[in-house]
C-alpha cells in the first residue's frame, strides 16, 4: 500500500527529474521512500555525488532543505535547474531577453561535425544562448532554461515536432565526431530546422507548469575528495543518500562533452578525467571513497544515516561490497545493514549504460550506515 501512494505520488513528479537524460542515474523513488518514510521536518539531506541531483530533488519535493556536491559542470547545471522556483513563461522570457542581447555570436564552432550536428542557424541561435548564459546564469529563470537547453542538445529524431536541437542521437550519450559524422553520412540524415523557442516553451510547460514546492537546495561544484570543498558548508545533515560512481565508471567528461562545451568548455572532446574518481585498483578507488566518507562526517550530526547505492560493471571482475566495506573502514560509519537493490535494468542505473545487453546488469546492493560522532 506504501508503495502504491508513493508511485502514484511520484507520477506527475518524474517529468522534471527527467530533464536532461544523465547515466549516473538511480529512480527517484529510492531517496524519496527513505526520505518521506524517516525524515523529519526541517533535516538536512547530503548527497556528496549529486550527478543530476534526484537526491536533492526528492528532498525539495518533500519540503526537505538539501545540499549536492558534484565535480561535473554538467552534474551541477542539471541539478541546479531541479531547485529553481520559476515558470513556463518566466524561462521563455529570459531566452528571449538573452537572444535581444546577444544578436550575433561571438564564437560558433566550425568543421565537419558542426555542419552535419546541428542546421547552420539552430547552431547560432544554441551559440546566442550560450553566450548568454555563460555572462550570467544567476537567476533561477536562467538555471531552469540552461537545464532545458541542456536537455535538448542532442537526442533522437521523433515523426511528431522535434524535441531535440540535433542531428539523430543518443539522448544520454554526447555523440563522438568521427563516428556521428559516418553515421549520419551512411544513412543520409541531416539536421533540421528548429523553432528553438518553440522547444523551449514546450520544454518549459513539461518541466515546470507543475512545480509548485519550495524548499532551500544548493548544490556545490567541488571535489568531494577534497576536504576544502567542506570548509564553507555551515549545515549539519541528517541524512546522506549517494551513488558514487561504480569502479571502472570513468568517461563521464568524453561522454558529456557537447554538454560541457555549452557551459563553456571546449569544443573537442575532452579525454581527462579531472576532478573524477581514480580507477588504478579497486584498493586505490577505495581509499578515495574512504577520504570521501571521513569528509561527509564532519558536516553530519551524530546518529546520522549514510545510505550508498552500489554495484559493479562487467568488465570490472570485483566484489562491488568488498569494495565498499573497505572504503567504510576507519571512516566513523558503521555498518548496519546492506540490502539487495535488485539489477541494473530494473531502474536503467548506471551498470546498464556499460553493458551490451540487459542480461549483462548485474545485482546493485544499498549500504546502510550510522554515524556516532
């Protein structure tokens, strides 16, 4: 029956969460069940890898005030569209304000993949707004329209109004050039005109024309290995509900690169993996999470709960647990439980974007961890 409410609760909800596709993902359902089941009014909740902030946004959705620290740009902007308390007609109104402003772009990208990705002037109209938003993005009308634009970047062509800004493509996945370019030139699809402020409006009332809630978030770009990223952090939290990438999970920049151009980075991709998770050895990948774990507990008051979602990809042959019980070791947390969290493709989480086909998702577990100061 708890079950069934909470479903029916979460289905007019999902739509926002959904924003911008990102592969880091787990269902909405999981940070709201614990949180509307335990939490109490006025707890804060912690998420130190808030990906696309689904954490953050259950607790808005509950009225719960909320911080997620992320490295990602991208991470950063989809979640920060998620806490904004704007509307349909506010977010089509800064697009405009920003398309007056910035008539002429100043920096449209050139070459072979650029002509085949996007109709000439769908990429400087996406170039204005950029620029735009780039030179201020402060207001929250602003953060939910570089959410939406960020969603819309690239993704499949559908037979009703175009959804997408793009060529045909992944949703989740930023297309790699080379092989976009073949693709697009073997089967002879080109790039459609689009109404962008058409998409925007039609973006903005799925997205928005319900959000009524209002609760404090904030989300932080940081390292959440590294201890100064804490220092300015003034709440204490209750509850921490996290995902931290799986080990062996390290091409979230390459993958999101169209995404990272539009909030300013290049326009290549970008093979580093700055500000990310280490992957040498599962023991190496565990003491970061540990330095992780040590940092979280300086911000939660004593008898807080720590909950991590995790598992493992298949081409990594490792025990996802030990992993993690390695990383909880002198890290102040204790374990309590560990529960199955079912697999992978049940909730499209983050095995199943590495793997060739469902059979291959395996199980995820959901560590259950108390502090005690």
């Amino acid at each position: 029956m708890i079950m069934f409410q909470v479903n029916r609760e979460l289905k007019k909800r999902i739509k926002l969460n959904g924003i911008c596709p990102y592969y880091t993902m787990f269902p909405l359902e999981f940070p709201y069940s614990i949180l509307r089941r335990y939490a109490l009014k006025g707890e804060w909740v912690f998420d130190p890898f808030c990906g696309r902030g689904t954490t953050n946004y259950a607790s808005q959705i509950l009225g719960l005030p909320s911080l997620g620290i992320d490295s990602s740009p991208v991470a950063v902007a989809i979640s920060e569209a998620k806490l904004t308390n704007t509307s349909p007609n506010l977010i089509l109104k800064a697009a405009k304000e920003i398309l007056e402003n910035f008539q002429e772009p100043k920096d449209v990208p050139i070459g072979e993949f650029w002509n085949w990705a996007y109709d000439a002037n769908v990429l400087r109209i996406i170039c204005r707004l950029r620029e735009g938003l780039i030179k201020d993005c402060h207001s929250d009308d602003r953060k939910a329209l570089r959410g939406i634009l960020l969603g819309a970047l690239h993704g499949p062509k559908v037979k009703s109004y175009p959804s997408y800004l793009s060529n045909q493509s992944l949703r989740t996945y930023a297309p790699k050039p080379n092989y976009a370019v073949n693709f697009w030139k073997k089967r002879n699809l080109h790039p459609e005109s689009v109404d962008v402020l058409k998409l925007i409006q039609i973006r903005a009332d799925r997205y928005f024309s319900e959000e009524k809630e209002i609760a404090e978030g904030k989300i932080i770009k940081g390292d959440s290995r590294d201890t100064n990223t804490y220092y300015n952090i003034n709440q204490k939290f209750r509850w921490v509900i996290t995902s931290p990438p799986y080990y062996g999970m390290k091409t979230y920049i390459p993958d999101q690169w169209l995404r990272m151009w539009f909030l300013g980075g290049k326009s290549t991709v970008d093979y580093s993996m700055e500000g990310q998770l280490e992957h040498p050895s599962p023991e190496l990948f565990a003491m970061q999470l540990n330095q992780v774990w040590k940092n979280v507990a300086m911000v939660c008051v004593p008898d807080s709960t720590l909950i991590i979602r995790f598992g493992s990809i298949n081409d990594r042959k490792v025990d996802p647990l030990q992993i993690l019980y390695n990383s909880l070791e002198n890290s102040g947390w204790k374990v309590k439980k560990v529960e199955s969290a079912g697999c992978a493709s049940a909730g499209k989480r983050q095995a199943l974007y590495v793997t060739t086909s469902v059979d291959e998702a395996l199980e995820e577990y959901d560590v259950w961890a108390e502090w005690n100061g």
